[in-house]
C-alpha cells in the first residue's frame, strides 16, 4: 500500500492584505493596488506507524506566521531588473521607468523576488517552508506545494521536492 498523505492546509487565517504593482516589462506596469492574499498548502509526507503524518500545527503556525509577514505592508521586489530602490531617509522611492514613486519607509516591505506576483509569492512561501530540512525529513515530506490566491478563481502555485 501507498503510504504518501497528502495533508492540505488552507485554514481562513492563512491570508494576508498587501499593496502592490506588478511590473510587466521596462516600461509597464499596473497602478498601485491591493488584494486580500489566501495561502494554501500541501504537504506530501509518509505515514508514521500511528495512522498519522505529523503534528499538522507545526506547519500551520509557520504558514500564519509568515502570512503576518507580509500582512498590511506595500510589498516591493528587490530582484526586478526595472525596478530600483532607493533609500531616502524615512522614504523608500520605488523608480520605475524615470519614474520615482515614494513610500514611506515604515509602511514598505522589501522582498527578494523578482516581481510582486502571485508566482513570486507562492515562491517566497516555498523558500521560507523549506528552510528547515531537517525538520522536513524528521516529518517524512517529500515535497511541498503552495498556493496563494488573490481572488477566488485566481491563483499561482510552486512545489519542490525533497530528498529524504
């Protein structure tokens, strides 16, 4: 018999609010806007002697952990090669195209990606559960999904796998 679990987390408080634009090439981008994120998870694990994976709390406090991350900041990517980002005092300027576009610096958060998307957040999600992979293997999970949602009927999802 197969003993690989899917274990599929999506509980309401992994979501978070974030302002963002996407930036579609040197010279596009969207205005400034904002979404209220959904999170989803599932973890592909083995089965324990005692007719469970593991302890799925573990996995759904990181997963609202980092959705507080993220919760109630303007989101800007580090990573875009049309994008810049200046450090002005108590404003971070966002230039795009010529273009310089102020925040204030407590009201910006900064992420390595390489555009402020559905794909790169799903990304970040990964990385950050990732991050452990003692912990992965101590809980048999091979491989990690995750999808964020911007609306329903609207979402990106990024996997990896794992050795064990």
């Amino acid at each position: 018999m197969n003993d690989v679990v899917t274990i599929r987390l999506a509980k309401q408080n992994m979501k978070f609010s974030a302002a963002h634009f996407t930036i579609f090439s040197a010279t596009e981008r969207e205005r400034l806007h904002g979404h209220n994120f959904i999170v989803e998870v599932d973890l592909h694990a083995h089965m324990l002697g005692n007719g469970l994976c593991f302890d799925y709390g573990i996995y759904k406090d990181r997963v609202v952990a980092l959705c507080r991350e993220l919760n109630e900041w303007m989101i800007l990517p580090t990573q875009s090669p049309h994008l810049q980002i200046e450090d002005a005092g108590e404003q971070i300027i966002a230039v795009f195209n010529g273009q310089r576009i102020p925040f204030l610096k407590h009201d910006v958060k900064l992420l390595p990606i390489a555009n402020a998307t559905l794909e790169e957040f799903a990304a970040w999600f990964l990385v950050r559960l990732s991050e452990d992979p003692e912990a992965l293997r101590a809980h048999a999970i091979d491989a990690i999904e995750v999808r964020v949602l911007s609306g329903p009927g609207q979402s990106a999802g990024r996997s990896a796998r794992f050795s064990r």
